[in-house]
C-alpha cells in the first residue's frame, strides 16, 4: 500500500474548498441539492485529486479514467469538483441553475469533464458497465468510477447491472455508494429498508469494501484495493452524513432539495474557513 | 404469380454481420430473444461484440450508452414491446437527450407477433418514441429496404428507433432499394388520391392502389419509411397534387405516421386525411392475417378510405 504517500492535507483543504463552493451555489441558486452534495465531497476529492488518471485540458483523452455521477442530483459537487481540477472557471458556479449557464440542475455534456448525464436514477451504473466493457474491447487500462445513492438501490435496474458487471468480470468498474441514509421523503430505512447491504452486493458477487466515506485514507485505500481486485468489480459503500458539515442539515431530510439562503451560508462559509 | 415473401429480422441480421465485418466499433446487445430476432448471427460472428444482458431491458439500454460514450455503435435489438416498452426513460436520459450513437432496432412491432397477445404485440411504440427529441425513427417495409435502412442508420449519426416487423412480408423491393433517411419513397404515381404508408402497410398500399386502379382510381403511393425527421416535402407536394390522403400503419392511429401527415398538412397545406391503422385498441391472440383483418389494417381497407374521399369532394 501506498498509503503513506496521501497528501490528506492538500485533500482536506479542497473538501474545505468543495463544500463552501456547494454551500454559495444553492444559495445563489435559492434551490439544489445540498445535502447529497454535502455527503458525497470526500468521495469525489480521493478520486479527482488523487485516484483518478485524468487531465482537465483533455475531458476528451480516450485513456481518462472515466467518473459517472448516477446520483445526479449531487450535481452541485461534481461542478465545484470540476471548476477545482480546472476543468472550467470557478466564477461560473454562481451561474448554476440559471438560464443560459452551463451548469444546468442535473448534469448533461454542455460541462467539460461530466462523463454522463445523471439525474433521473438508477442508470449510472448501466452506463458505466457500458464504459468498462469498452475499455476491455479495447484493451485500455482505464478504469470508470459510479457514484450511486443509496437512495438508488430502490430502483430495479441498479440491480439488473448488479448483476450483469460480474457476469463481464469487470473488474475495472468501481461503484461506490453514498449511504447517507436518506432519500427525498425520509431515512432510507423507514422509506424502503435497503439493508443488509454489503450482502446484497455480495450476493450479485460483488467484491464489497465498507469505509467511512469521511475518512480520505480510508476511501483511497478501499479505491487501490479495488483497482487490484482481478476479474471482480467492487463496491465501496461509503458510510457518509448527509449534510454534512453543516450541522442543522446533518440527517434532516428536509435538506435534500432546499437551499439555505444566503446570509446563513455567509455565516457558515466563514465558520468553514475558519475552522 | 409467385409472391417474393421476406424476413425483415432475417434481413437485418445479415445487415449487422456486414456492418460488424466492415467496423468493428459495431457492438450488439441482445436480452434473451437473440435467437428469436436473428442477432444470434452477429453474436456466433463476433462473440467478444455481443452482450446478452439477460431479460433486463432497462440495464441493456444503459449499457448501450456507456459503450457509445466510450466510442462503440451499439445496436439494441430485443422486441418491440420491451424496448421500448420497459425503457422510455433510459432511451430519454441515457440515448436521446445526449443524443448517443445508439441504433435501437427492435422487432415484433404492432399485432404481427400475433398469437402472443397484446401484451406482446405494440401499437404506441412509435408514438412514444416519436415524442422524444433528438431520436429518428424508422420503419421498412420489407427485408430489401430493411438491410438498406439499416446500413444507413450506421452511417448517419445519432440515435434511432427502427422497428421491424415478425411476419414475413412480400418484398416491396425487387433488390437493395436507394433509400435515404428523412426521404419518403414514390412508389407508384397518381392524380386522385395519395396513399402514404410504413411498414408492412406498404405492400398493402401497393396492393390497394391495384384495386383502385381497376375501378378507375389513380392512386400515388409512398413509403414514408422515416417517420422522424419526416419527409413534409414529399407529402405536401403530393398533397397539392391528388387533394386528399390516405395514411396506413401498423399501429395506432394516435402518434403515428397518420399523425404526422396530419400534422404536415394542416401547417401548411389542408387536406382531408384519413388514417388506416389500429383505431385506438389494444390487439389479442389470433392469426396474424385473422388480426390484421379485424384491425382494419388491409389493402382493402386502404380502398374503402381512399373511395370515401375521392366520393366526398
């Protein structure tokens, strides 16, 4: 393991960065979804400034590894991300949402580096299965990352690529789900109970990592544990908060699609700084 | 006389081992009925090229996508009542919204699959597709001008529906037909009225404009086998020249081919319209001649309609 070359403090600060980022984009937004952002931060900052092979100068590069935001609805982070690594220029995110931008609610291809349009759920990970496939016709060494809610695991097709990702040995197919533990109408459990589920993707045969989707070593570790995965692909479940970083948004639900409006952020983004 | 009988699915599956023979980003994608619709033969060609997803249309449909997103031309195919009756919402966000270079290519459209039932058999595939932007739409009439249709949709950009009939079907086409997408076919010219038909509809254009000829009748026949983007030029200056249209398609009449020629001639140019096609019902279990004679969806039906307006003005 390589564990000890982590550079957990360049990485932390550009969480810091990200989520004060999504933070004034919904609230410049007035709407959003700031809690499946909140929670997904960590997971996206291992992968684009440190796991994934990727140049923001070439969103084209046909050896890129490749990242699928199936939760599209987390679009927000996935655009701090981007404007971050340099893919476009950071004083667009106030354009979120807004007509003629770029950066529409969900993601879609007028953005440099969204590899996938995402939003309506459950087939991210289709379409990553298509991505990896690829790669082994081609034989390229890519590998292609899907962000999935939990919240996702409600609908059939995740399932139906459940299965299929084992049945092509892909083993360069990384899912990683975002269990934050709450959907759009409440907690997952009370919603539609989606536990055990590391033995439900053990079951589709699946090679299953649980981590503390804060925890940036623990995610780059449990990412270089599944690149070495053969004939196999994983799934990290990520066990996350949603909201996170922002107190009175941590597990309330009523934060999944509202923006808090521009004085509290104000507040906030400082607190954030400083801290 | 001998009657030439054909098989699209058949037509089309030796479409797709030339098309996999000349490039190899052509890759199939088949969900337990590959063998039923012939894909089988690309996948016999070309195993590494063929994904069967199991019966799970949604997954294969998202798959397609990632394959095109990493520079695959992915044909779909399982039956028409499937894809994309059990996937509207991935051919949307995945495939049309994206505007992916996924050739959708599906077979046992409309009451042709016959004993199976409605649940099997489609009469608003064409219609729902047909809404969403972005996609192209294609429906051949015979095995000849699918083998010709299908090598087009290789060499245009972009996603397509094409829907292919099960019945075997007398050829239209005597050999490879110069078809274009987006350009509606004149079969046969005429002065009284204009037959615009898809599908296995077409022969029965043909067949209708016979009979009415017989009875004094000059009927101009087209295949409009592009129902998206629609070929309004052809029909329009039909439409100028006869006064009156007949539509015949094998699926409902709400959506369809019937709806775009009303649609074309009410912008620009009125004239009465009357559509041959299943009447807003779903099928059952039957014969398929039996079917198509109960749906109204014959040559002589054809002739009644295209009677009743040469009558009426």
């Amino acid at each position: 393991m390589e564990q000890a070359q982590i550079p957990t403090g360049m990485l932390l600060q550009k969480a810091v960065k990200i989520r004060t980022d999504i933070l004034e984009m919904v609230a410049e937004a007035k709407s959003g979804h700031p809690g499946g952002s909140l929670s997904a931060v960590e997971i996206l900052v291992s992968l684009f400034f440190y796991k994934m092979r990727h140049d923001p100068k070439r969103p084209d590069w046909p050896d890129r590894d490749r990242f699928v935001l199936s939760k599209g609805h987390a679009a927000p982070a996935l655009f701090a991300t981007l404007a971050e690594a340099g893919y476009f220029p950071a004083s667009e995110l106030k354009t979120l949402r807004k007509m003629n931008s770029r950066l529409q609610g969900h993601p879609d291809f007028r953005v440099p580096g969204v590899e996938f349009p995402g939003g309506s759920l459950g087939i991210g990970l289709s379409a990553a299965i298509g991505m990896a496939l690829a790669g082994k016709l081609d034989k390229k060494d890519y590998r292609v990352y899907a962000l999935l809610g939990d919240g996702e695991m409600d609908e059939g097709e995740t399932w139906e690529a459940a299965m299929a990702a084992p049945k092509f040995k892909l083993d360069n197919l990384t899912a990683i789900v975002d269990r934050n533990g709450i959907q759009q109408d409440g907690l997952t459990e009370q919603i539609m109970p989606i536990e055990p589920l590391g033995y439900k993707w053990k079951a589709f045969n699946w090679h299953v990592l649980e981590v503390d989707g804060f925890d940036l070593r623990q995610v780059i570790e449990a990412l270089e544990k599944a690149e070495n995965m053969r004939n196999r692909p994983t799934v990290i479940i990520a066990h996350t908060v949603k909201g996170k970083g922002v107190s009175f948004m941590e597990w309330d639900p009523a934060y999944h699609g509202k923006a808090p409006d521009k004085d509290t952020v104000r507040k906030l983004v400082e607190h954030m700084r400083q801290e | 006389m001998l009657v030439q009988m054909s098989s699209m699915r058949d037509a089309y599956a030796e479409a797709l081992v030339e098309l996999g023979a000349k490039d190899s980003r052509v890759v199939v994608l088949g969900a337990d009925t590959s063998v039923s619709i012939r894909t089988s033969l690309f996948a016999d060609r070309y195993p590494e090229r063929f994904f069967n997803v199991g019966i799970a249309e949604a997954n294969m449909v998202g798959i397609a996508a990632g394959l095109a997103l990493a520079g695959k031309i992915p044909y779909v195919s399982t039956y028409s009542a499937f894809v994309p009756g059990k996937c509207l919402d991935q051919i949307r966000n995945a495939i049309a919204y994206p505007n992916l270079d996924v050739k959708i290519v599906s077979s046992h459209g409309g009451l042709t699959v016959g004993a199976d039932g409605a649940s099997h058999q489609t009469v608003e595939d064409v219609a729902a597709i047909r809404a969403i932007p972005h996609l192209r739409v294609v429906v051949p009439a015979d095995a000849n001008s699918t083998r010709v249709l299908v090598d087009r949709s290789w060499t245009t950009r972009g996603p397509f529906y094409v829907r292919l009939s099960r019945a075997n079907v007398p050829e239209v086409y005597q050999s490879s037909p110069d078809l274009q997408i987006g350009k509606a076919g004149l079969l046969k010219e005429g002065s009284d009225v204009t037959i615009v038909a898809c599908g296995v509809m077409v022969n029965e254009a043909v067949e209708a404009a016979k009979s009415l000829s017989k009875d004094g009748v000059s009927a101009e026949v087209i295949d409009s086998h592009t129902l998206k983007p629609f070929d309004t030029d052809t029909v329009l200056k039909s439409a100028k020249k006869t006064g009156r249209i007949v539509t015949a398609e094998e699926q409902n009449i709400v959506g369809g081919l019937g709806s775009a020629v009303a649609e074309t001639v009410s912008d620009s140019h009125p004239v009465p319209v009357s559509r041959v096609g299943v009447r807003d019902t779903f099928g059952e279990s039957g014969e398929y001649k039996e079917l198509m004679t109960k749906y109204g969806l014959t040559s002589q039906e054809i002739v009644r309609a295209s009677k009743r307006l040469v009558a009426s003005r």
